[in-house]
C-alpha cells in the first residue's frame, strides 16, 4: 500500500504545482495595471519572468519526477 | 514594397535551400511507412523542438498576432504564453509523453490507429480521422491562401495569386513526397531558427531606429494608453482563458502536432523539449507582438495591411523587410508541409486502407505519395475559390481539434473508458460545437463571455465518462492496452 499512496501524492503535488504555473502565467492581481518599467508593462515582465521560472521547474521535474502518474512502478528518475 | 527582383531572388534562395535540405533528407530516408511519416522515430532535441516550434506557427505568429496587437494591445502575449508555453507544454507531457511510451511499444503511426487498437473499432479509427482532416483541410487552404497573398503583396501583383499559390504547392508536394518527415523537420528546423533570428533582428533594429523601447512605449502611451492597462477591451479573463485552453487543446490534437509526440528518438529528447518550450515561446512572442503594439504608436493600424512589414518598411531598409516576409513565408510552409504529410497519412493509412479491403502493403509506399499530392491538390484548387463554409471552418479549426482533446486523454488514463464512451464523446461535442459555429441558434457564448469551444469540451468529457460508466466494454476492447507503460 505505502508506495500508492506516496505515488498519489506525489501526483497531487506536482498537479498543483503545474496549476500554479498555469493560474498566474497571467498576473490576474495586476489586472489594470499600466506601470511601466523599463519600456515594458510590469505585467509583460512578470509574465516574462513566470515563464522562465516555468522551465526552471519544468527542468526539475524532469530530474526529479518524470514519468510519475504515465510510466507504470517506482523505478524512474 | 519595392525592388521585386531582390524580393524574388531571396524567395528563390530560400525554396532552392529547402530544396537541397529536402534532398538530403531523401538520401537517408527508406520505403517504410515508419520511416515516411515518423522518420523511424529519430529525432533528437533541436530537430523535434524546432520542428515542432516551426509547425505550431503559422502565418499568424507573424502577421495575426502583431495585428492583434496593433489593435487591441500587446495581452496576446499573456494568451499566447500561457497557451503556448505553460499549456501546452503540460499537455506535452501528460498527452505526448504517454502517446510515446505507446508509440514505441505498440508501433502507431497515427492518434485513429491508436485509438482504434484500444477500443478494438475501426469506425472509432476511420471517425478520429475523418473530423481531423475535416478541420485540417480548410485550415491547409487558408496557409495557402496566406502565401500566395503575401507574395502577391511582396511583388506588388508581379506574381499572381494562383502563380504564387500554385507555385509553393507544387513545390511543397515535391519535397514531402520525395522525403516525407525527415525532410519536413530538418527544413522546418532551419525554418524555425530562421524565423527567430528575423524576428530578434527586426526587434532590435526598430528599436535602435526610434530610440529604445521606453521611446516607443511613451509613444504608444501617447495615442493608445489602454495598451498599456493589462485587460480591458477584447480581452476580459473569460476572454483570455476561453481562448489560451481552447487553442492549446486544440494544438495537441492538430494532425501534424500530435504526431510530433510519436518521433522523439529517447526519453532525453521529450524532457529537453518539454523544459525549453517556455523560454523559447518568449525568446519568439514577446518581441513579435510588441513590435505590433508599438506599431499602433506610429499611427500604423492593422486596417491598412499587416503591421509588421508596414513597421519594417517604415524603420529598416528594404532588402530587410524582405528577408522577414521570407521568414513568414518560411512559417507558413513549414506548417503547411506538415499538415500535408499528417493529413495524407490520416487519409491514407486511417480511412482508405479501412474502408477499401484491397488496400495492400505493397501499395503503401506509393499510396503514401499519392495523398500527400492529392491533400495539397484539393486545397490549392479550394483556395482559387476560398468558399465561404470552408473559410469559417478553418478559422474554427482549433476548437474543432479541441473537442478531440478531453475524450483522447480520459482514454489514455481511465481504464474504464468504453468505446460507446468514445464514441458519444467524440460525436456529442463535435456536433454541438458544429452547431455553435454554423447554426444561429445556437449561442457561441456562454455564462458571460466562455466560448462554446469551451462548453463543448466540458460536454465532451461528461458524455465520454458518463456513457463509458454505463456501458460495458465489448470483448474485443483491450482496456490494459494503455497501461503498464516502462520506459526502457
């Protein structure tokens, strides 16, 4: 049982991980927002920045994760 | 635009490169299905991570995107980032790297074959691909169409529409034909990087000619300060998530992408790709679209013609607004040739071989070529008449393909998914989105702004489930087929 359940939750973490990245790829909290800096919106810098810190996690969960909830069994990394 | 000599000759040196690229690619391609469609499943990162990046942009990337931009201010960027470089990239993993795993075990070459397998159906099969070339093949005539009229455009009426259009079909069959997958992705490649280098190189020469962006931007705060608000207008969140979730899904199940997920050579290869994929949608969108929103603050709207060349014929010379047109030309190709090569392997390998029963392996190789000609034949000749249904369809086919999304991944993950499931889920949606697009009644808006490509793909999914939880699975479904994947 325990491996199951420690697959599950790891399944459970990293979705929401992967739905925090897709909730604020726009910065909904900035809505309206016009400050600019450096000649860009702040809004394009943050969604400039959340997408590069999307493949840093991406990278890791590579390394770390990959195959969890598609291959069958503990044995990937 | 002027100089048309120039503009030609650099067109001409583009498809003459293509050409030697395609060539090559021949020499090292063998009479195999496999190896036609999927380049016996080769690819290494650069080759799948461009030829996928070039496939997924088409026309749009370089002149609907900026267009919208122009008018509406630069969220596109928002849309497509999320859609492109988050969405997507999840769906890469949770739909591509399963349809892998499955690829490599079981030896599909197509999403129907894959699904036909599972469920044990060939009308499941012959269905998947009859709705997929049904949206592809108005969406195909619409690339043509792009291309024979931004050379129209290029040379000022020098070369006709039907010349232009005509010209670039035929050369495109050449080369599918003669190297199939292997010559696509290594001329999408040089395609893809291509484009990049354009779009930076145009980036930082406007930016240098009207001095820096906090230059423009203060121009565009000038005539349009709503550009610079995140929202408002076209974009309300209904607005920017209806269309990010729409287009991704709708990506995943486009012919030419989703077959993408069957060609990478490891493991190493779909982890690289999946992790560059955001930072490469960024390196490409942020400078094209706020080259058009900047565009509105020069006073060029997208009512006088795509914005991007108008830009460029404005701030850089004219040999270099050229070689950027090449670029889109150079986008749109790249789709094209691969939508070809999808398409005649849906059309080939998924309906006529099941429909007619005196299809043979001996006939595949040439079969293989003769579809990919016919596709780009019958699209070709559909865009001398650009009839207004099929024009509608292709502006709709993401959603179309979107509508396949929901049903394919439940079946990929629930082993409990029936074919009846399948079946009513395919159809249920197909239909009521169908029904959004052409039939007046029906709204194409819902709850304050979510589109029906959206309700369809919810109504999709509860269809799927619901149906499958009160069927039961016939004998010969194999429910484990999509299970106890191991890589290596």
């Amino acid at each position: 049982m325990q491996p199951i359940v420690t697959e599950r939750v790891r399944i459970a973490l990293w979705g929401t991980v992967a739905f925090v990245l897709i909730a604020l790829a726009v910065p909904w909290f900035m809505w309206r927002s016009d400050a600019v800096i450096a000649g860009l919106p702040v809004w394009i810098w943050w969604h400039v920045g959340w997408l590069g810190l999307a493949s840093v996690v991406f990278y890791v969960f590579t390394q770390r994760a990959w195959g969890l909830g598609v291959e069958r069994g503990e044995n990937r990394g | 635009m002027a100089n048309v000599p120039l503009q030609l000759g650099i067109i001409t040196a583009y498809l003459l490169i293509a050409l030697v690229v395609g060539l090559l690619a021949y020499r090292v391609t063998d009479r195999t299905a496999e190896d036609y469609y999927l380049a016996s499943r080769t690819f290494g990162t650069v080759v799948l991570l461009f030829t996928t990046f070039a496939t997924l942009l088409s026309a749009f990337t370089f002149f609907g995107g900026p267009n919208i931009s122009a008018g509406s201010g630069p969220e596109w960027i928002l849309v497509m980032g999320l859609m492109d470089g988050v969405l997507f990239a999840v769906l890469w993993y949770v739909i591509g790297y399963k349809q892998w795993l499955l690829g490599q075990r079981e030896g599909y070459l197509t999403l129907g074959q894959m699904l036909g397998d599972r469920f044990g159906s060939t009308v499941l099969r012959v269905l998947v691909a009859a709705v997929s070339i049904f949206w592809l093949f108005p969406y195909v005539m619409l690339q043509q169409q792009g291309a024979g009229t931004a050379l129209v455009a290029l040379t000022e009426g020098a070369v006709p529409y039907w010349v232009g259009a005509g010209g670039i079909t035929l050369f495109m069959i050449v080369y599918v034909t003669l190297a199939g997958m292997r010559g696509v992705a290594w001329t999408d490649t040089l395609q893809g990087l291509f484009m990049l280098v354009m779009v930076w190189g145009a980036f930082v020469w406007v930016l240098a000619a009207v001095g820096g962006p906090t230059a423009a931007t203060s121009k565009l705060a000038s005539t349009d300060p709503e550009f610079l608000a995140l929202g408002g207008g076209l974009y309300s969140p209904q607005y920017v998530i209806s269309t990010a979730v729409s287009i991704a899904f709708g990506v995943s199940m486009f012919p030419q992408v989703n077959q993408r997920f069957f060609v990478a050579e490891s493991k190493t290869v779909l982890k690289r790709t999946f992790a560059l994929w955001p930072v490469l949608v960024i390196l490409l969108f942020v400078p094209a679209f706020m080259l058009g929103a900047w565009a509105a603050g020069y006073g060029i709207s997208p009512a006088d013609g795509n914005v991007l060349p108008l830009l460029l014929n404005e701030f850089t010379p004219g040999w270099f607004a050229a070689l950027v047109v090449a670029g889109a030309m150079a986008a749109m190709m790249s789709s094209s040739d691969s939508m070809l090569l999808s398409g005649s392997s849906y059309l080939t390998r998924d309906i006529y071989r099941q429909v007619v029963s005196t299809a043979t392996q001996r006939r595949e190789d040439l079969l293989a070529r003769v579809g990919v000609a016919l596709f780009a034949a019958l699209t070709f000749v559909a865009s001398l008449f650009q009839p207004g249904t099929l024009v509608e369809i292709g502006d709709t086919a993401f959603g179309g393909f979107a509508q396949l999304a929901l049903p394919v991944i439940v079946a990929l993950y629930w082993t409990g998914t029936t074919r009846k499931g399948m079946l009513s889920g395919v159809l249920g949606s197909q239909t009521f989105y169908l029904a959004s697009v052409f039939v007046p009644v029906v709204p194409s808006s819902y709850l304050g702004g979510w589109s029906a490509s959206i309700v369809g793909m919810v109504l999709g999914l509860i269809l799927t489930v619901s149906v499958s939880l009160a069927t039961v699975a016939a004998p010969e479904e194999n429910a484990s087929r999509f299970s106890n994947l191991q890589a290596e």
